[in-house]
C-alpha cells in the first residue's frame, strides 16, 4: 500500500494512493495504522504531494556503494568503510519542490537512493529483525555540496542545507513485493533540455544491507516512527545547476523528480 | 529569567525556576512567551528537573577552542577551522539522568559547552542580529566516544549514542545578565570518590563568536524555536568510567551534572 501526504484546498492530509497512481484516498490517520478512509478522495493531479513523512531524524549511511567510493573519495571501500551521518530535518522536501542552491555551495550533486521509514519506536534490533520495525521504503535524494563536504570534512553542512533532502513520492508499505536486495535505483538529470540517465545501479551493490544498517544504527540510537535511513548512493553522481531537473527511479516505487534552483 | 522543564507528581510542565534555584513555578504555556503562571509552585527538590527543551534538532560547532583542536586532534586550528556536525534529538538527557555507555564506544570524554537555545524560525541571521533569535543559554555536555569518532571520520555515532547529550538544568533568558564572551566553563569529574577539576576555561577562547555561529549556521539551515547550538568545547576533557560523575558549571547559569553507568 502507498501512503502519501498531500496538499489539497482543503489543507493537509494523509492518502492512500492507489496502485495507478492516479487517486489519492484520504484516511483519518497516520500511515503507521491500518488506513481509516473519510470517503474524500481526489484526482492526483489536482493535489499536490509533499514529503510523505515529516522525520524527527534522517539517518544516513555513507559510502555504501563500493563504486560511489571509488568515484568521490578515489579510494576503496576497503579502506574507507560505511560511515553514519546526519542530515537535518530542514533539509527535507516533497517531490517537485525546488532544490534551492546557496551561492557558497559549489559541485552540488544529486544521490539517488532507497530510504527505510521506521515504524515504531525501537533499539538494539537484531539484522534478522529489520522488517518488523520498518513501516515502509521510498525514495531520498542525498543532495551534497561536494566542495563544502571536504572543506568542511563534516558532511552536515553540505548535506544539511534547506531543500538538500527530496523525499517522496510515497510510503510504499508492502516490503515482500520487491526483491529489495536486486532493486533498480536510477538517477535521470536533464541539462538544457536533454535528459540523460547518470545513476543506473542497483541495491545488490550496497555494502551493509538493510538488516545490518538497522542493527548498526539502532546499537547506538533510539529510532522513532518516521524517522529516515538513507541507506547509501551508487555511483553516477554528478553536479546539477540551476534549470535542471532530476528525477531519481526505483521501478516498482517511484519516481523523485525535482527542479534545481539558485537560492 | 530561568525557564525549567519538570516532572512533578502531576506529570511534566514548564516552570519559571527562582534565582536562588529553589522554586518552581508552574507556566500556562511554554519558555517562548511571556510567563503566564499558574499559581502552582513545588520546591525545587520535590520535582525532577528535566532536559529544558526537546529540540528538533541540535546543531553543533566542532573544533572551536584552539586549546581543544590541540589536544584532540594534534594540530593547529589554523589547519582544521571550526566545522559544523550534528547531534540526534534521541541523544538529549536531562540533569541527573544517567550517561550509558554502550560496550563498543571506548574513550568516551565529556564536553562542557555553553548552548543557545533557538527562539523564532530563521535563516540568513546576519551576525550582529544573533540575540534577536536566541530565547537564551544554558549548558551541554557534547558527549563524545573518541575511539568511533577517529574510526567513523564522521561524528554522528560517536556523539549520537542515546544519553549523549545532557542538557540544562535550565534555560537562561537574560542574555545582558553576563558577559557571554567572557564566562567561565568548568568541568568537574568525580572518579572514585574525588573530585577534579579538568576544564577551567572561558568562552573568551572561542574562534567562532555567537554571532558568527548563528550566521554561518543560518546561511544553510532554518533554525525553529527550540532548536538547540552547542558553540564548542575548550580543552580538558578526558575519559568517565562508569561509576564516575560528570558536573558542567558556568557560573550565573548553572551546573549540569550526570552520573555514568554501563549501557
């Protein structure tokens, strides 16, 4: 089941959208619920989707894709392990919001990515657990100055700027209709009007997988319903300026699109 | 004025906490406004102070006491510049709540900082308009495991671990009661049954200035109301052990103090 957060005249509220993506069905509830419907519904082009979760905190693994070291760091992943990092809950966006970038912020690059939504409070989860404490997936774009990201060597900043985290387009909640560990993940940037594909990986090429980023997290954090795990960036990231348009894929999910602007 | 966050028999609210730190009385609404009290007051040792805020998030300034960046890092801070990184809201404790450390973060050092607690939602706060959006002061310990933080490169888990983050005993309003440049940071350890002084420093020390910090922290993120900044650590921290305890104090606002356990 897919579960968004939509603008509509009447105000904010949570949907389920159908399978088509063409309805947008509002339930009484939160997505952490069996959907309630109030009977309302609307077309999905006359309403307009936001970030389908607001996080109380986005939790990110670094350097999960062996071939994504390689491309920023010019290192191997053997050296260079996954790391955690953090991004603020300002940074998030909804899809089709405008990725907003700072005149400090230079080599700003998209990173496509799968996104975990925890489902309940919980710690110290076992890797063989992770499903029971995740309500659903969706799509992240770990937007990062490059520049800002070394000069600084931590990445807050360069992570954490206003707009930095596109979310969307929806909670998909029904985690065995995939092969989550053979996932397509793609990233489609349009420059002056030609679109070209810049990330065309897969999930089968993360280092931690799901289950062992929940175990490693949750060692050390409490997670709360809501909260994000970017779970790491394949290769094929490259800088965006204003006037393009990225639109980051995860067939069977979504797609992320949003326009690039100076701030 | 000094606004508290309490649990009471009655359950958790805010109170106004007199200057001789002895009363608490209860507020209608929150530390943003004007008091408006209840006329119900409890004797400070009859209530638990609690973390004075739960930010959404907490943002801090790394690396911005030269003394710190010598003894941590073996270089000068000329060649490693304040950096920005960031704390989860997960990690925030009260005063007397326990720090718990987990078996894998070793060399796990206390950092007494002076914090701002955010007013107002804002960005782009030109340096000298800093107090305009701060609601006013009070003491963090920037609890850190060395060992993960030099093993991760980035300082999420090592300073992210749930308890890290001791905050209070309150919040200071008057922002002209002190000299803000000029005050001292302590830090008291207790470590099988005495008790040392080990940081003895002032915020005269500091490279990045308070309006400097809002400015440069602004220009990338949206602060909101209760968002909360450490401004950085000078030098003397060392390693606890459970069993030690661990006091801040900045003379005019406060001692935060917290006893260390085994996780």
């Amino acid at each position: 089941m897919r579960f968004g957060r939509i603008a509509t005249p009447e105000g904010m509220t949570f949907a389920v959208i159908d399978d088509e993506g063409t309805t947008a069905k509002q339930i009484a509830g939160t997505p952490f619920t069996e959907p309630e419907y109030t009977g309302k519904e609307w077309p999905l082009e006359d309403v307009r989707l936001l970030a389908p979760m607001l996080p109380s905190k986005v939790v990110a693994i670094g350097r999960n894709y062996a071939d994504h070291v390689a491309e920023v760091f010019k290192q191997s992943a053997e050296h260079l392990p996954p790391t955690l990092f953090l991004k603020p809950p300002t940074s998030v966006i909804g899809p089709g919001a405008a990725i907003k970038i700072p005149e400090f912020a230079t080599k700003v690059e998209f990173e496509g990515e799968l996104a975990l939504v925890v489902g309940q409070p919980c710690k110290n989860v076992k890797a063989e657990d992770w499903k029971s404490v995740i309500r659903g997936v969706t799509i992240v774009n770990d937007v990062s100055s490059r520049d800002l990201q070394f000069a600084d060597g931590q990445w807050a900043r360069a992570k954490g700027i206003d707009t930095f985290c596109p979310l969307g387009p929806w909670i998909e909640t029904d985690l065995d209709k995939f092969e989550l560990d053979n996932l397509p993940i793609k990233a489609h940037l349009t420059h002056e009007g030609t679109t070209e594909t810049k990330q065309d990986s897969n999930s089968n090429q993360m280092i931690m997988k799901f289950g062992e980023i929940i175990e490693f997290i949750t060692a050390s954090m409490t997670l709360l319903p809501g909260d994000v795990i970017c779970t790491g960036s394949p290769a094929g990231t490259e800088a965006m300026a204003p006037g393009d348009f990225i639109e980051v894929e995860i067939p069977g999910i979504g797609k992320l699109g949003n326009p690039v602007e100076r701030a």
